[in-house]
C-alpha cells in the first residue's frame, strides 16, 4: 500500500486541558486503527521529540489542546523534524491561541467580534493599570467576561456583573495568563461552525450547544456527557446559517487556518446579530466535541473525518496562508 | 459532577516536581523494609490459603485484628459482627449502594471528605451539608436540617461524619455534641455512618468515644450498636496499600452490606488479610508491634503538623486562618474570601506546590471556594516548609493584585498582632464556609 501508514497520535502534555486531550487522542486512535493504520499513541513528555526521532512516523496526528499543542510550539518542532502533522501550521496556531491578536486582526478586517480590552498583568503593576479600570468599565459596560488571553476550555473564564465583582475575577483569570481580555458579555446562543478544507462551501453545519444547568457554558459542561444539549444542525433561519458559515470561513482564512478549525460564535438575543469569539485550531474529538458532530450532521463518519483531517498532513502550501488561492 | 475542571487540574499536581500538600498520604517510608519482609515470609508458609478466595465478611485472624484496633481506641466489638473492605472507602460505597436510591437525601458536614463526594454522586444522593465549627458538627443545626427536611417529607438514610480530627476540616467533634448526636440518632431511629482513619492518630489532648460504643452503651449491649455504621482502615495506620478497612454495623445492615461486597468483588485480599494478621502477631507480648509503629506515626506526624503550623503563621500570617487539628493528616485553610483557591491553585502548581481547593469538599463544588486543605503528615518537614512559602507567595500575589486593582487593603483574617487560634478559642468562622462577610470587610461592603 501507498500512503501514510505509520501515525503518531500526539496527546496529552502539560496543559490544563490534559485530560480532554488524553479522550479526544483515545478516539484519535481507536478511529485511525479502524481505517488499518499503524498507530502510536505519545504523550507529550519529556521525551516526546526522541520517541518522534525513534518513531519515524509517516504523520503526526496533533489531538494536544491548550499550551504546546495550540500554541505553534509543537507544529514548529514537527516542521523542524520534517514530519507531516495535522491542522494549522506555526504562525496560525500563534494566532488563533493568542485571543488578543486574534480578535485585533478580525477588528481590522471588520469581522464583528465582542468589544473588549486586553490588560497585561505587568502593567496593573508596573504602570498602575488599575487607575483605568473605571474607564475601561464605561467603555465595555456590564456584564463583562474576563478570560485568560491564552487557553481553551472555559478554565479561568470570569463573570463579572458589576466593578464591585472586576477584580475578583480579573485575579482569578491572571492565575491561568499573565494577560487576560475584558470582554463585553453577548447574552445569546452559544454557536460552533468547524470549517473542514474540502466541504462545499468549507463549511460545516452549525452546531448550537445549550447548557443544561450552568448559566455558563463552562468547562464541566462542555465536556461532561449530559451536561449540555447539542442541536445539529442548529435550528435558525437560512440567513443565518449562511452568515455565519461565512464569518467561520472568513475568519478562518484571516487567521491562515489549514486543514480544520473550529469558530465560536454567539447570537445574541434581541438584535441577532452575530459575534465571532475565537477559533480553535485543534478541535476537541472526544464524544461530546463539537467537530464530529456537524461532520456528522454533513454526512461524515467519525473515520471519514479522520482521514480528512489526516489528509491536512499532505497538501499544506509551503507561504500559504489558508487555504483559498 | 461539578468538580471535572478540578480533577483535571489536580492531574497536574501529580507531577514530580510538584511539592504536593494535596494527597490523603501517610507515610509509608518509615515502615522498615526488613519487617516488611519478614512478615511477608509468615504469609508465604501458608501461601496456598494466602492465594486462595476468603470469606466475604473476611478472615477470622483479621477481624480479631480489627477488634484489636478498635479497643485500642476503647471500643468493645464483637469480631464476628466486623465485615473486611477493600479500603475504608468501600465501606462508603457500600453503604450507598446499600442504602441510597437516587434523590435520597444524606446528612454530612460542611466541608465533608472530598473523596466522599464523588460516591454520594454517583448514587445520585441528593446530600444535605451542616457547617462545622472547632467543635465538628453542631447537632443543633443538625436538628433544625432535620427537623426542615421531616417538614418535606424526607428523611435521610444516614448521618455522614467523621468525628475525629475531620477530613479536610481537622477538627474533632467534642464529647458532648458525640452524645448528643447518638441521643438524636436514637430519638429519630436515623443510621449515623461514623468515619474513623485517624482516631488513633491523636497527637495531643485526650481521646473520645467513639460513637459506636456510646450508641452500644445506650442501647445496654456493650459491643452492639444498633445505629452507628463503624468505618475504619488500615490505610493511616499501618498502609494504604493494604487495601483493607472494615465496617461495624448493627446486624442488619452488615447482613445487605455483605450481600453487596458479594456483588462487588466477593472478598478483599487473603495475601494483605494475613500479612495484616501476620503483622499483628509479630514483636511478641509486652506492647504489640503495631502499636509501636503507629506511636512512632504519632511522634513524627506530630513534628510535622508543628512544622506546618509555624510555616503558616510565617507565611500565611494575618491573611489567613486555620485549624489547629490534634489529630489526623489535614489542616483547613481560609483566606481573604475573594481569592479562589481553584484558581489559585493554577497558580500554584506553576510555583511547584499543590493543595486541595475547598470546593472539593462541597456537593455544589461552589463552596468553600475561599478555603483549600493541606496535608502535613505524607511529606517532609522541608517540604512543608517549602511548600507553604510558595503558596504564601502566590497568596500575596494575587492579594497585591487585587489591592491594586480595587484600591483597598487586603483583608485581614484576623488582626496582625493577636495570637494564633489556640485549641479552645471558638473557631467558627476558620471552619464555617464560605466565611460570613464581616459588617465593612465584606465584598459586598457599604462603600460601593
């Protein structure tokens, strides 16, 4: 046979979000398995890079959620070890993860994403930072959403109902990033489009998540079975979809995403206008993730996916930025 | 289950560079290694009855250990009503899966033993938390849930509660909220599950009754409870390894509790049943061998618990405050109610130190936010000191931050230049939680 037989499924690490990592690489590897691939399951320790050396795999499959596997810090080393891997490369990775960068470049393409303001911890000391919260809280105004700069999974993620609630929660979102972002909170539905290279149109159904009991979609709920509901496709008017499969994609190639990425959106009740919040470069595949759901809703199975976002690993452009021409 | 985002931070905490006041550990290193062996080639003479299944209710040469164990601490019990657990936390589970269908309601104290929580949840136990003081549960709030709960229609299967040096909160419940708990417990007929690990791991004041043998007194049968579901184990005192704890209990209930060990793994370790009976028989007559050792628990435990004490006024000083257990593994710590120990532990955890957020002692996992235990006895004098330094610092980092940014002074626990809480000084509000806002201090003062 021809082809990428030998995977490495490179999970786990050092991150927060270990664990989700460590399930999205099970079914990673179950699924890959199914479809005959000799495959190698490494968590991302000490001695990840000589088991990769040792290895020599014919691909890396990157299922690593947060810090290294999100971040452009494990893409780099793959491209330094010549070894194909799945998904975006170094400088979109940087891009996406970076939620400050990120939302700054859709503001300059005129994507619409929540008003918010980035605070680096340094400056609160170093500068006195904490005088301009005053102004910074009748700019944005109330509820706001503090969330650590870097990092998936709602760890950190703070409301903030009044000034008397800021700080608290702007120390708490500091414990996981040395910047954080105040956020104007969007109250509304919580939208997910995974954008898939190859799919008309690119993108994929969307999915809305309904949280169950949280008044916030938070990590518990994200990915305890039973804690949220999914609607696949989501039940919105025509228009909608189409606008915000269109904002994934733009957004998408703006942040120069490869192969597969995941953008979170909200409706937001009364206007139903629609914001962008961030882009995930590597997308959860454990049971409950968002991506093999609407792959699903479009007809593909959970190893119909795999091999497409395997597939990633081969046609990346060497300069491209996304992946319209 | 609200504390997945827990469990995965804690994940991290088991690193090697993590000096982690986080785990339940005794520690096993001061078991000497020749003994170990030795009492291994006792149960190697009889090594075919050692590999074999044993009785479900467990071996005879170990249930006269356990009554061995037990009068130590002044509770008289009959060896044949002892039934062997895999670990004192099976004890836990089969109780629930005895006694609880979903929506059943269990009493327990607040903060209650982390690893309990997961249990009451998977049983679906819908589980009612009493706030301690320096005095463990006060049965009159006790009486009011109970009281509340009968108003609703409910009535709880049975009381949780660990009497003694209490996980994570380190407080004891006093002799006589013990009698008064057994006095309720028999006017309202209500099972009380009495969770005992550490009771011989006193280090200072006089040891209490166990409830078991105040309820046997009660009830004129010495050495027959007919309410109290007695826990014990090995793990604290001897190791967790083992694998073994036991429960007492009134007839009845030892009877279903017995039905489903049948159902979970028919029977605990033969080979760790008779090292335990092998251990026991071992020094010879004058003191018994195991009481040694766990006196020599004491003395070092006790070292440690000082050691962890003295760091933490150094270190935590007027920001916090904290039990001062006479007993057991853990101490309770509360900050400035507008830190979150869960966050901090974030932080914490990149300093190289671990502890248990206070969430985890709540069902809500909202709870106790402000408040985190910390283990003395399964690490090393340094490493106490060590480890409280680095939280003390993150502690004053984020309390910096938050003066900076609110533009008030930290709050202070208690003022810089009172003496630290001694064992009698009521402590309600070190171990109540979330800490009661105190008029002008509170987050939600009047300045706003």
């Amino acid at each position: 046979m021809s082809g990428p037989r030998r995977v490495a499924v490179l999970k786990g690490g050092r991150s927060l979000e270990r664990a989700v990592s460590l399930r999205s690489g099970a079914q990673i590897q179950a699924g890959l398995e199914r479809l005959g691939y000799e495959v190698h399951g490494l968590d991302a320790g000490t001695s990840l890079v000589p088991e990769l050396l040792e290895l020599k795999p014919d691909a890396a499959f990157v299922a690593l959620h947060g810090r290294d596997g999100e971040d452009g810090t494990i893409q780099s080393l793959l491209e330094a070890l010549e070894i194909p891997y799945t998904g975006s490369g170094p400088s979109s990775c940087a891009r996406c993860t970076e939620k400050v960068l990120a939302k700054q470049l859709m503001l300059e393409a005129g994507i619409p994403t929540a008003p918010f303001l980035p605070l680096r911890e340094t400056s609160i000391r170093d500068l006195g930072a904490g005088a301009a919260l005053g102004a910074i809280e009748a700019d944005l105004g109330f509820p706001l959403v503090v969330k650590p700069a870097k990092g998936g999974s709602a760890f950190g993620v703070k409301f903030a109902s009044d000034g008397h609630e800021l700080p608290e929660a702007m120390v708490g979102a500091f414990s996981y990033d040395g910047t954080i972002l105040l956020e104007r909170h969007i109250r509304g539905r919580d939208l997910a489009v995974s954008v898939l290279d190859g799919e008309p149109n690119h993108a994929l159904p969307v999915v809305e998540a309904v949280p169950r009991e949280e008044e916030f979609f938070d990590y518990e709920s994200r990915y305890e079975i039973g804690m949220t509901t999914f609607v696949c496709p989501a039940e919105l008017p025509a228009e909608t979809t189409t606008r915000a499969q269109q904002l994934a994609v733009e957004v998408y190639d703006l942040l120069g995403c490869h192969g597969f990425a995941r953008v979170d959106l909200m409706l937001e009740d009364g206007t139903g206008e629609l914001w962008v919040l961030e882009a995930n470069v590597v997308p959860g595949m454990t049971e409950t993730s968002l991506l093999p759901q609407a792959a699903n809703a479009a007809g593909l199975s959970f190893d119909e996916l795999l091999e497409r976002m395997l597939a990633s690993a081969f046609d990346r452009r060497q300069g491209s930025a996304g992946h319209t021409k | 289950m609200k504390s997945s985002a827990m469990r995965e931070m804690m994940a991290l905490t088991e690193r090697p560079e993590v000096i982690s006041l986080a785990g339940g550990l005794p520690d096993t290193s001061t078991f000497p290694a020749e003994e170990f062996a030795a009492v291994m080639a006792d149960v190697s003479r009889d090594s075919a009855r050692a590999l074999q299944y044993g009785p479900t209710e467990g071996m005879a040469l170990t249930t006269r250990c356990i009554a061995e164990v037990m009068a130590a601490e002044g509770t008289k019990v009959d060896p044949s009503e002892v039934i062997v657990t895999t670990g004192g936390q099976q004890v836990i589970d089969l109780v629930c899966k005895t006694l609880i269908d979903p929506g059943d309601v269990i009493v327990a104290e607040a903060p209650t033993y982390p690893g309990a929580i997961p249990t009451f949840s998977a049983y679906q136990a819908s589980v009612e938390q009493i706030e301690m003081d320096s005095d463990g549960m006060p049965i009159d709030a006790l009486e009011e849930t109970l009281d509340r709960l009968a108003a609703e229609g409910r009535r709880p299967k049975f009381i949780y509660t660990i009497p003694n040096f209490q996980n994570p909160g380190g407080v004891t419940m006093s002799l006589a909220r013990r009698r008064r708990l057994v006095e309720v417990a028999r006017e309202r007929e209500l099972l009380v599950l009495e969770d005992n690990p550490y009771g011989l791991l006193r280090y200072e004041g006089e040891p209490l009754p166990t409830l078991y043998s105040l309820d046997s007194l009660a009830a004129g049968r010495e050495g027959a409870s007919d309410l109290v579901i007695y826990l014990g184990t090995f793990s604290k005192i001897l190791s967790p390894g083992l694998r073994l704890g036991w429960a007492v209990a009134p007839r009845p209930v030892l009877e279903k509790l017995n039905l489903g060990k049948q159902g979970a793994d028919l029977c605990s370790s033969p080979v760790t049943q008779m090292f335990v009976a092998a251990y026991f028989a071992h020094g010879g007559s004058a003191q018994s061998s195991w009481l040694r050792y766990v006196e020599r628990l004491r003395d070092l435990y006790r070292t440690r618990r000082d050691a962890m004490f003295s760091a933490l006024e150094e270190q935590f000083g007027e920001h916090a405050e904290w039990t001062r257990p006479e007993g057991g593994l853990f101490i309770w710590a509360t900050l400035d109610e507008r830190i979150d120990t869960t966050d901090l532990l974030a932080l914490a955890t990149k300093q190289g130190v671990a502890f248990v957020p206070g969430r985890a002692a709540y069902m809500d996992g909202r709870s106790g936010s402000s408040s985190m235990r910390l283990n003395f006895a399964g690490v090393s004098e340094e490493d106490i000191r060590e480890g409280i330094r680095r939280i003390g610092r993150t502690i004053r980092t984020q309390l910096d931050l938050l003066g900076s940014l609110s533009g008030r002074p930290p709050e202070q626990r208690r003022p810089a230049a009172e003496q630290p809480p001694s064992a009698d000084r009521p402590m309600a509000d070190v171990v109540a939680l979330p800490p009661r806002a105190k008029p002008g201090s509170g987050r939600r003062s009047a300045d706003r």
